[in-house]
C-alpha cells in the first residue's frame, strides 16, 4: 500500500489543480456593421400580415403551407440524422465527462481441479498423506484505477467534447432552419407554377382562337399567308412552355413529398387543386449584423468548433508532462475450501502508485501541437467566413425581397392598364369600331403581363424566404445562450 502521505499529496495535486495547460479559449472579435444596408427598406415595407420571427411561416396566410411546413419539421429525414449526430456527440461527451472519474470493477472467480497421478507431479503428491485428486479454489475482487488529471489534459478534453456536443446541439437547429425554408420555398414555387401553367393554358386557347379567326379571313383573301404561319409559330411557342411548366411542377411536388419524408406522389392529390401564390409577410424585426452570431445557427456551428479546436491544443500540451493514476485492490482467495473466504487470512489488499511519461517523445509532441494549432487557425478562418458569408446572405435576401416586390408592383400596374386596354378594345368590337383580332392581341399581351407578374409575384415570396432564412428565424436561443452567444 501507498503511504497515507504521498496518496494524500497526490490527491490534493489532482483536485487543487486549478489551472489546465493550453490555452483559455476566448471567442474572437467579428467586426460587423451597424446596420444592414438595406434595413431600413426593408422595415418600410408596407405588407398587410406581420410574422412571427419563430414561426414566420404562419405569416403567409397560407394554411396548408404551415401544414407543410409543421410536418417537415416533425417528419424530415435530413433533420433525424442531424439529430442521431446529436445523441452521438452527447455519448462522445459523457464518455470524456467519465474520464475524470475513478474507474472500478469487481471481479470473482471459482475454480475446481483434477490432477492426474500419472504425470511426475501426479505421482509424487500421490504418496503424500491425506492426498486429494481434487481441489478447489475461490477468489473475489474489488479492483480501482483513477487517472489523477494534474495537469488538465482530460478537462481539455472533456472541454472540446462539450463544445463539440454544442456544436451538434446548433447543428441541429441549422438543419430545421433549412427544411422548414426549403419545404415553404418548394411550395412557394409550386403554386407559382400552378398559377403560370393555368396562364399558358389560356394563352394558348386564346392564341388558338386568333389562328382560327386568320385562317378564316386568309381563306377569304383579306390576311396574307405569312400572318398564319406568324400566328402558328407563335401557338406553337405558347404550346411548348406547357411540358417546362409541367415538368418543374412535377418535380417539385415530388420535392415537396421527400421533404415530408413520404414517398413521390403521396400529396399530389391535396395539391392538384390550384392555389394563390402566398403573400410576402411584413418583417417586423431584422435586428443587426451583431445579432446573427447568436440568430444563426451555422456560425453558432463554427464557433464552437473553433473552441473545441481550441481545447484539443491544450490535450496536445498534456503530453509533455507525466501522466499519474492510482489503482487499489481489494479482495479475497482461498484454495480446497470456501468456508474460510472472507476471513481475514483469506484477504489480500494492494495500492500502486502509476507514472507514465513521454520522456523521449518530445519530437511527436511537438507535431501533434502543431498539427492542433493548424486546425484552430482553421477553424478560426471558416468561423469567420461563416460570420462574411451570413452577412452575405442577408444583404443579398434583403436586396433580392425589395426588388422583386418592386417589380411585382410595376408589372400588377402593367398587368391593370393591360386589361383595361383589353375591356376598351372588346367595347370598341362590340360597337363595330375595333376587330376580333385586335382584342384576340390584347388578350395575348395581357396574359403575358399575367405570366410576368406571376413570377414576380413567386420571386417575392420565396424572397422573403430567403430572408427569415438568413436572419436566422424559425427558433429562439435560450437564455443561458443569449448571454453568452
């Protein structure tokens, strides 16, 4: 056994050792601006529903879309993996939790033998006095080893499975950010695509219509050949647009099913009836630049793999100093009989005092540092592109939302003088003044500004997407993280 005064010493060094080796990790600075370029456009919009910045998707009105969106979030299978990598990283971190603990095990054994009297042994015992064939023998123990961490190389590590467990906890909440974007934006373009289809559709009755009608007065001599021909190439372009429409709303239907988590097809029939393209809701919180590294999950993400890169170069600094652990055993063995096991001739007790040190291993240490300090610079490096790019991304959805709600209005303007030019042109045939033709081309312009607006009107929504995407909508971090995020 150890004398109780180098145990004690060893014990306190273990459990007054404050400080680890390595360093402190402390987030770094990520110089941002004050505001968004185009924030204040932004909060100026004058949509007619707000939404709520944890479930913004409720504040397109749209009750199937939040339908869709609410079973994605419960039913995705890109969002079950990222889950199934969280529990993970919590077993990675209750097994460095369990490093910092003493380890135990009990052990218990019983044996019985035979000797045969033909061997030497055999023969030589056999002449003895009350010689027995057999024997028995039992043995219990009671066996513990604790890694005494003097020096922090397991609190470093038990510090990077931590960051790395949050790291796993954040990605999670990246991945339900991004389906439940995803699922709204897929069914934000299925609708527009329903609305453009039903558009080409008229089109092309119209135009087919204004073919019938040439044709007519070609037969009678009044319209030249080449307006025929002019007119059935056009048809035909408005005819060709039909299989692109309907192939993209096939393929997002069955996008919209795996984002479900359902097989191809399961939905199509509550989603063959078309709908209105759902409205961009008013933002009613952008924050600023500053506000996205605890918003966004994605940098929430890099930074605590940075911290975990940070933890990892002080476990790499542990190696240079020696490494100290104590075992015990405690236990019992006796031989031909076990009424006597537990007695105390029968006990045996031992304490080892455990050193292991990389004397001459300094040249790998020395690599195994760096190579951890290579990978915090990097770390550092994708944290900080993380925290440009999310920026990046909401300057882009703010400028993309604005514009295509611009555009939106000018072509609903467009698409209203269109149609009052349409309803003059067929007053103006009724009264004898204006041709069937003339208002067969007005239908036609018309219905090509309806096209216009349509996609506009498809580009807006998904912008506005886009932009509670960017700025990190869809959850809200506990309060323990806001103040240390």
């Amino acid at each position: 056994m150890l004398p109780l005064r180098t145990l004690t010493l060893m014990v306190s060094a273990g459990l007054l050792a404050g400080c680890a080796v390595g360093p402190d990790y402390q987030r770094p600075d990520a110089p941002l601006a004050e505001r968004y370029q185009a924030q204040s456009a932004v909060q100026q919009r004058t949509a007619s529903r707000p939404a709520s910045f944890a479930v913004w998707w409720d504040g397109f009105g749209d009750p199937l879309l939040s339908q869709f969106v609410t079973d994605a979030l419960a039913q995705n299978l890109d969002l079950a993996q990222a889950t199934a990598r969280m529990a993970q990283s919590r077993a990675g971190l209750g097994n460095a939790t369990a490093a910092l603990l003493p380890t135990g095990n009990l052990s218990g054994q019983a044996a019985r033998a035979h000797q045969s009297v033909e061997t030497p042994l055999g023969q030589v015992l056999s002449s003895t006095p009350d010689y027995s064939r057999y024997g028995n023998s039992y043995e219990t123990d009671l066996n513990a080893t604790w890694e005494i961490d003097v020096f922090g190389g397991l609190r470093r590590g038990r510090q990077a499975a931590l960051a790395d467990y949050q790291a796993s906890e954040a990605g999670v909440v990246a991945t339900r950010l991004a389906v439940a974007a995803q699922t709204a934006d897929i069914y934000i373009t299925l609708r527009g695509l329903q609305a453009r289809l039903a558009i080409a559709e008229k089109q092309i009755r119209t135009q087919q219509a204004l073919l019938e009608k040439i044709q007519l007065l070609h037969r009678k001599g009044l319209a030249p050949a080449y307006q025929v021909r002019q007119t059935e190439g056009e048809l035909a372009q408005v005819q060709a647009t039909v299989p692109a429409l309907q192939t993209g709303l096939d393929g997002a239907m069955n996008a919209l099913d795996v984002m479900l988590g359902t097989p191809p097809g399961t939905h199509r029939a509550q989603l063959e009836s078309p709908g209105v393209i759902p409205q961009a809701p008013k933002i009613t919180s952008t924050g600023t630049p500053a506000d996205l590294l605890r918003r966004r999950p994605d940098i929430i993400v890099a930074e605590r793999h940075l911290a975990a890169s940070s933890a990892r170069i002080g476990v790499a600094v542990s190696a240079y100093y020696p490494t100290f652990s104590l075992s015990a055993l405690l236990g019992s063995a006796t031989a031909i009989s076990s009424n006597n096991l537990f007695s105390g001739s029968a006990s045996q007790a031992a304490g080892v005092l455990g050193l292991r040190w990389r004397l001459f291993d300094f040249g790998r240490i020395n690599a195994e540092i760096d190579q951890a300090k290579g990978q915090e610079a990097e770390a550092l490096a994708a944290y900080r592109l993380s925290v440009l790019r999310a920026t990046e991304d909401v300057e882009n959805a703010f400028s993309a939302l604005i514009n295509s709600e611009s555009q939106t209005a000018t072509l609903t303007n467009g698409e209203s003088a269109l149609a009052s030019a349409r309803q003059s042109s067929f007053v103006a045939f009724e009264q004898g003044t204006a041709s069937l033709i003339d208002v067969l081309h007005n239908d036609e312009t018309l219905l090509q500004a309806s096209d216009a607006r349509a996609q506009a009107q498809t580009d807006s929504a998904r912008a506005a997407v886009a932009t509670f995407r960017a700025l990190g909508g869809g959850w809200q971090p506990p309060e323990a993280d806001k103040k240390t995020l």
